[in-house]
C-alpha cells in the first residue's frame, strides 16, 4: 500500500540524515517501522492546523477507515478528510482539539464519519500536538481507528444494564442478594416496601440479622439455608415474616446460591413475594372446604380426617374413641313451622351447646340437616362416656326462646366405640347410625350403644343411680355392726359400721353394688353424713344402756375426704349425737391417703385434734409409702382381707401378715386382721401377736338389734377368754400362750 507522498518525502529526507549519523543499521528500521504502520488498522496520520486542519500524510489504513486513498484524502490541500466529518460534530472536535493543545496534553475524540459508499462509522481519534516551527501553527499526529463495533457493542451493553436495573428496580417482586452469614448486599424498592421499609438503604442498614429480625419462626430461615446447601435453590418458600412495623406477612421466595469458579459460595440471591392475601384466601377456602356454613363446626370431610386421626393415636395408646352420631327429634317440625332462618339459629345453639360440654381434645361436627357427630377420644369406660352423652342430652333439652316463645328439643344419641364396634370410619358411623335409630325407637331423648353388653351395663347403672336416689328420699338406708374382738383380752372392743340399702324389691343391696356410683354421683356425701350421725347415734345409745364403752368406726369414701367440710360434718355429729370423740374412728384407704399426702395429712391431722381415731383399711393392697405412712397420723392398721384368706393356703400371705404386725408394731400402731373365717387363720393371728380380729368366725355384720344382744350376753358371761377358747381349738389343748390378763383368769 502507498504511503503519502509528503510522508514518503520526510521519511526520504530525515533517512538521508540518519544514515549519515547512524550508518547502515537504520535504514531497515525505518522501512520495518514504515511497513508496521501501514499494516495498522486505522489512519495514521500528520497534519497542521491553520485555519483547518490540512492533512499532509496518511498511512494505508486510511483506505479501509474512509474507503478513499491516501491521495483522495490528501487532496484539496490536505483538507478532503474534514469534510467527511459530520457536520453535527466538527465544532465539538475543534473545541476539543483545541483545549488539549492548548494544555499540551494527548486527545481522544470521539466522532461521526461518512464513508465512502455513505456509511457512517463511530472513529476514535487519538494523537498530540506541538508546536510547529513557524508562527502559531500545530503540527498533530495522531490515529484515527474505526470504533463502531465497539460503540455498538458498548451501548448495547449499557442499554441492556440499563434495562436490568429498571427491571430490578421498578420489578413489584421483591428482589436481594444476601451473604451466607444473613445480611442484605443488595435489595430492591419493591423488597424494602413489602418488608415496611422506605428504601433499600434503609432496610440493609437496618436489618442485620435476617433469620432473627424477619423470620417469626426462626427455625424456618435455617431450613431455607439447609435446603440451599442441599439442592442450591428453594422455590416457593412460603414463611412468615415480621414487617418493620411489627405486622406479620406470609412471604415466598424463589432463590439460588451463587457460586465463584473456585465454588465457594458468593451470596444468595432470589425474589421475594408479599402472598399474604392468597394465603388468607386459601385459608379461608381451607376453613370453608372443611367447616360448615351454619354453625361453623367442622364437616364431614374435617370430622372424617379427625376421627382418622384419633383411631390411630387410640391404636397407639390403647386407649379407645367413641364416636356418637346426634340426631335432633323432629327437627323437620320447626324448621316447617318457624322457618329456616330460626332452623338455623337452633342448629347454630344446639351446636354451641353441645361444644360447651366436651373437652379441647373432643369434636363436634355437623354432618348436615340436623345430624351431628361427636368424636371423644379415650373414654374407655361407659360410665365415663354415658356421662358425657347424659350432658349433651341435657344441654340440647334446655329450653330456647323462639319468638317470645320457650321450645325445646331433645335429641336421639347412638354410640359405636373403636375398636370394638368397628375399625374404620365407615364403620363406625354406620353401627353409630344404628345405635341412633335404636334410641329413637326408645322414644327418643336417650343415647345407645351400638353394642349390646354396653348397653346393658349402662342400663343397670341408670337403674342404680335412681334407685340410690329414692334410697335417700325413702330412708331405706341401714347400717350393720361388726364387732372386733381384742385377742389379748378376748372381749368386743369395738365396732365397723357397714351400709347397706334395704330395697323393697331386692332386699339388703351390699356396698359394693352402689358405692361407687354414689361416689360418682355425688351422692355419697349426703349419704356419708347420715352413716356418721347414726353410727354415733346408735354407739351413745349403747352407752346410755350402761354397755361398755366402745369405738365405732365408720368407712370414709375419697370424695369426703376431699371435701373441707369433712371436720365440720364430724364435729356436728359428735355434738349433736352428744358421743365422745374418742369413740369415734374414720377408715381410710391407702389409695386415699396416698393420693396427696401432704394436704390430706393436713386433714388427718386436723381431724385428729378433735379426738378421734384414724386407721388405714385394707392395708398391703395400695402402695403406701412407708415414708409418708410415719407421718400419717393413724393409730391402726387393718391387714386386707385377701391376705387373712389365704393364711395357710399361700406361704406368701403368712410372711405378709407377719411382716404387717411387725410393721405396724414397730410404728406404735395397733393392727387388726379383718375377714378372719377360720380357727386356723385366728391361731395364726395370735401366734403372731396380732392386736385384735373381725370375722365371719366370730360375728357377720349385726342389725343394731341383734348387736345390742351380743354385747348384751357378752357382758352377762364376763368371760371373753372363753369364747377366744370356742373359736380356737388350740387354746381349749393350752397349745397357745395368753396375755397375763387371759392365762390368769
Ligand atoms: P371394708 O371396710 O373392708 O369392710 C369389710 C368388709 O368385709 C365388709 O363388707 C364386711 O361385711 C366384710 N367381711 C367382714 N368379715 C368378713 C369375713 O369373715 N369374710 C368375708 N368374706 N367378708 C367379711 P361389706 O359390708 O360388703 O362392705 C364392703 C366395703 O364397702 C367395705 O369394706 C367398705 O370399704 C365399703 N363400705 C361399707 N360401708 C360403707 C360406708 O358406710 N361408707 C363407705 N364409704 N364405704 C362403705
Ligand atoms: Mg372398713
Ligand atoms: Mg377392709
């Protein structure tokens, strides 16, 4: 490629003056210097500046910069190349151009060229100027390169950032950058806002600790970092957050962890989206897929999904559920004759009612119309579970006001019990719905058990509790005496009151068939306080008729003795019946006493003070702890009755029995054998220096009478000793040692 003339002439010139200085080194220098510059991409070029600039040589890079030769461009006196300029940006240049010589430093201008053929190309052009050696002229050299690839490649780069960060910060996600330590690197407007802050400068200064200042659960946030260690990305992380101003919003984040070539973790960074309002609704659309419209109890679906559940936990504990299907009696009726609207507000009541009467751990759904459901978990026995139907049936029987009117419904209840009466839900419901009809053909207001011996055990309770109840109103209420004999002396020192009920129907009713549904019922305090007074009653009486004074003792049931007016009832009785305190004893049982030992010595001692005796009944069957039992304040113990029985069958019985009098001597306590039917175990008792004795072999409980003629010939024979010697043959052969009192009489 040519090189300029002028440029071809000075080079020609200053060679002559270097190969004269330098000898013949320089001259392929200068030709290898000559040949890189016309090689260069671009136009090197010489030029001075005058009025314009005037170009005086070019190299050859001008052809693929301008598309003219180096002679074009050089022609008008060197000014061809200022009218490719745009017009738009000479004045710049000059400016430019002038400002940087002024200051004797380097340019670089950036501008418009029209090429040949009429293509515009974005130039570079870069170089220096001095002083030319005439006047006030500029030589400059410089090169002009041809930048519009890369100006395009730039603006485009500087646009898409530009569009990127419009997108970051106008985006209405939420969008950060955080540090694996938790703290904010970069946020967008959209995260400040959701999170209550007004700019994003605010929130990275305020914000220091992600998982504690934000997170409501903090646990959440460790699971988000658990997950991004494990997979890199979490996507729709759904948790709720705590806003600047304290609200809470439910939150989720799509994010990914970024690594570094070397992969170690730079920062996560992700999208945050507020979606409190979808979750709202979708709660809602839960409550309302699950729940009933009218009453708001759970439907069908929730009571399925809970009885599922509770069938397997009942698995898992052995415990059982029993689900109760309700049915409202004629229902129909009010709904035709009210309306529906008040059909509603019975539904609505009868379902407040009803949850009134259950525990937290119970349900109460509505299957629709008038049908409901009531799961109850863990009522093993009936009793428990008929209670608590007896306490619906009653509260749905309460009467409801209905335009100024009072109505009341009853309703028909039918029980099926997992697992006995079915294993799965469908099941259940059904032999449930069976049961329901059964009760319905009862003449409604009633409940049924699906299975029949449950039904027959309820039955008979019922029966009971009303029987028990017309014993109180009709005073059938008796008590018998038992004596205990003393072994050392052989005589009656004593008395245990026992009740029975004396019904017309099924004569004398033991205890056993009626205490405990007088405990559960309550009832057994009434009945309680009238056993005291006439034991005291019937003990002074037998004093007034100049018989030895002895004690009586009456059995206390647990729920008297939980009751503070215990101390006053037996204060009432001893003053009203005028009987000393001393010959009055109260029973107890282990399991009573055991079961708060510190309050209920409390009692004991209290009742103590007035002067009576205590003693723990049935002893060795409870669990008594022989810590507490040095602080009960109990004069005598009662060994049970099963241990006397097997006296001489069981080698574990005697050494009980023994092990029980040496316990209860060694504490100071006077110990009795109670349920002593044979010689055999009274010749034991005595072999084993037991206190006293009550027994079938020396007396059954009395009537008051027969009592009174007991002691009555007791006294008259004066000899105690000898009716120790008929029940007990070994004494009658002097096999036995006595007490002085006995062996010398
Ligand atoms: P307990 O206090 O242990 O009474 C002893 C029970 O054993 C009485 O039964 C008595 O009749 C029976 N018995 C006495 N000697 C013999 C015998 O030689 N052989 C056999 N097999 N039994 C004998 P009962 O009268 O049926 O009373 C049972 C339980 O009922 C009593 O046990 C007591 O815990 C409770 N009880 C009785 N009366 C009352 C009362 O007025 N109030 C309370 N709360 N409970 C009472
Ligand atoms: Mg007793
Ligand atoms: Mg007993």
């Amino acid at each position: 490629m040519a090189i300029s003339r002028r440029l071809g002439s000075a080079t020609t010139r200053s060679r002559a003056r270097t190969s004269n200085s330098s000898g013949p080194s320089v001259r392929p220098v200068r030709q290898s210097l000559t040949a890189l510059v016309d090689a260069l991409d671009g136009m090197v070029y010489r030029c001075k500046t005058g009025e314009a600039r005037y170009f005086e040589s070019v190299s050859a890079g001008c052809a693929g910069l301008t598309g003219y030769s180096a002679a074009k461009l050089l022609s008008r006196r060197g000014t061809f190349y200022n009218s490719l300029i745009y017009t738009d940006d000479r004045a710049r240049i000059t400016a430019e151009l002038s400002q940087a010589l002024a200051a004797t430093r380097r340019f670089s201008i950036e501008y418009r060229i029209t090429s040949r053929g009429g293509a515009v190309k974005w130039v570079r052009e870069r170089g220096a100027g001095r002083h030319a050696a005439r006047g006030s002229e500029w030589i400059i050299e410089g090169i002009v390169e041809d930048v519009t690839t890369q100006r395009a490649a730039f603006r485009a780069l500087q646009e898409s950032e530009l569009r990127f960060r419009g997108l970051f910060e106008n985006a209405t996600e939420g969008i950060f950058q955080t540090s694996p330590a938790g703290v904010y690197i970069n946020v967008n407007r959209a995260l400040a806002r959701i999170y209550g802050y007004d700019t994003p400068e605010e929130i990275i200064a305020a914000v220091a600790d992600i998982q504690n200042q934000l997170y409501v659960d903090p646990a959440r946030r460790v699971e988000f970092v658990t997950l991004m260690r494990a997979d890199g990305v979490v996507t729709n992380f759904v948790s709720e957050i705590r806003r600047r101003d304290g609200d809470r919003i439910w939150i989720s984040e799509n994010a990914r962890a970024v690594y570094d070539a070397a992969d170690s973790l730079l920062f996560y960074e992700g999208t945050v989206e507020d979606v409190t309002e979808t979750k709202l609704n979708q709660e809602k659309l839960e409550y309302l897929a699950n729940h009933d419209a009218v009453t708001g109890l759970p439907n069908r679906l929730l009571m399925n999904d809970r009885l599922r559940q509770m069938m397997l936990q009942a698995q898992r504990n052995e415990s059982v559920v029993a689900v109760a299907l309700i049915d409202l009696d004629h229902f129909k009726l009010i709904n035709d004759t009210f309306g529906h609207n008040q059909g509603d507000q019975l539904l609505q009541t009868v379902a407040r009612r009803m949850q009134a009467c259950l525990r937290e751990t119970d349900t109460v759904a509505r299957l629709g119309g008038d049908e409901f459901v009531l799961l109850l978990s863990g009522e093993g026995r009936g009793e428990a579970l008929s209670q608590v139907t007896q306490r619906v049936l009653k509260a749905i029987a309460l009467p409801w006001r209905i335009e100024q009117r009072e109505l009341s419904v009853s309703c028909s209840i039918g029980v099926s019990v997992f697992p006995r009466d079915g294993r799965d839900v469908q099941t259940l419901l059904k032999n449930s719905d069976t049961a329901m009809y059964k009760a319905k053909e009862f003449g409604r207001n009633n409940f049924q058990f699906y299975s029949s011996e449950m039904n027959a055990a309820i039955s008979e309770r019922l029966e009971l509790q009303n029987a028990l109840h017309h014993a109180v109103e009709a005073e059938q209420f008796v008590l018998l005496y038992q004596p205990k004999v003393d072994l050392v002396t052989g005589r009656v020192a004593g008395m245990e009151a026992l009740l029975r009920i004396n019904d017309e129907e099924r004569g004398l009713l033991l205890p056993q068939n009626f205490i405990r549904v007088a405990e559960e019922t309550g009832l057994i305090t009434t009945i309680g306080e009238w056993v005291m007074r006439e034991a005291c009653r019937f003990n002074k009486s037998l004093q007034v008729r100049g018989l030895p004074p002895m004690r009586v003792a009456i059995n206390l049931s647990a729920r008297q003795l939980m009751r503070n007016e215990l101390l006053r009832t037996v204060e009432l009785a001893l003053h009203d019946t005028e009987l000393a305190a001393e010959y009055l004893e109260l029973e107890l049982t282990e399991s009573m006493v055991m079961h708060d030992p510190e309050e209920v010595i409390a009692m004991l001692n209290q009742l103590k003070d007035l002067g009576l005796k205590l003693s723990i009944d049935d002893f060795g069957t409870g669990y008594s702890s022989l810590s507490y039992l040095k602080r009960f304040p109990v004069g005598s113990l009662k060994i049970d009755q099963s241990f006397v029985r097997e006296l001489g069958q069981e080698d574990n019985a005697a050494a009980i029995v023994k092990a029980i009098i040496s316990l209860g001597h060694s504490l100071d306590m006077h110990v009795i054998a109670e349920g002593v039917e044979t010689a055999e175990q009274l010749t034991f008792l005595i072999e084993n220096n037991c206190d006293a004795m009550q027994g079938y072999l020396f007396s059954r409980p009395l009537s008051a009478d027969d009592f009174i003629a007991l002691l009555e010939r007791e006294s008259s024979r004066g000899d105690g000793y000898s009716i120790l010697r008929q029940l007990c043959p070994p004494l009658d052969q002097g096999n036995l040692e006595f007490g002085s009192d006995i062996s010398g009489s």
